[in-house]
C-alpha cells in the first residue's frame, strides 16, 4: 500500500521575508501500513529547491535553506511539492503541495 499523507493541514504557509535560515515551515506526516522496510516512510521536495528550502528526509520537517530576502525583489510566493516514498519495491508514494506565501515586513 502507499504511504498516506495526513499532515498539515494547512497547505499555505505564511513567511516573513527575511526570517533566518533554518525557519521551521511546517512538518509533513504520512503512515503506510505496510510493515518492515516497505512501510518505512521517507520525504523529498520537488522542485528540488535546495537554495530556498529543505526536508529532513527521515521526519518531514520543512524548513528554509536561506534567507528570503525581499518580496518586492522577488517571487511572492512558492509552490512545493513535499513526495512521502515508501520502502517497498515498486516504491510507492503520496505527494501534496505546499504554498509558502511570502509576507512584506519593512513597508
């Protein structure tokens, strides 16, 4: 069986430009029933955006690989797809997608 995402709930994210890197997004969470290696869980993000934002591949937790600089200067928001794969063979996997709207801070 593929593994089912449950979490978040929220699929837009709200992000100050400027936060720090290392800002924690959002933690995405899904169960395959499957035992042993075949339901053991994994998570990428795709596009791979990994100048702006990162998954811990083992828990789900999205965070920002840099510093959203300026709004105005830039894309006001972003789609990613975060995939959770299982272990089987043919893996399987559960993808949802993920808006990080960017939010102006200094006007």
């Amino acid at each position: 069986e593929p593994p089912v995402i449950y979490e978040p709930v929220a699929r837009i994210i709200n992000l100050n430009e400027e936060e720090p890197i290392g800002s924690y997004l959002t933690t995405v969470q899904a169960r395959d029933i499957d035992s042993g290696l075949n339901g053991r869980v994994t998570y990428r993000i795709d596009p791979p955006l990994p100048s702006l934002f990162t998954i811990n591949v083992t828990s789900g937790r999205l965070t920002t690989a840099a510093t959203i600089i300026d709004r105005e200067a830039g894309i006001a928001s972003y789609n990613v797809t975060v995939f959770a794969r299982d272990g089987g063979s043919p893996q399987l996997e559960d993808s949802i997608t993920i808006t990080i709207d960017i939010q102006d801070i200094n006007d």
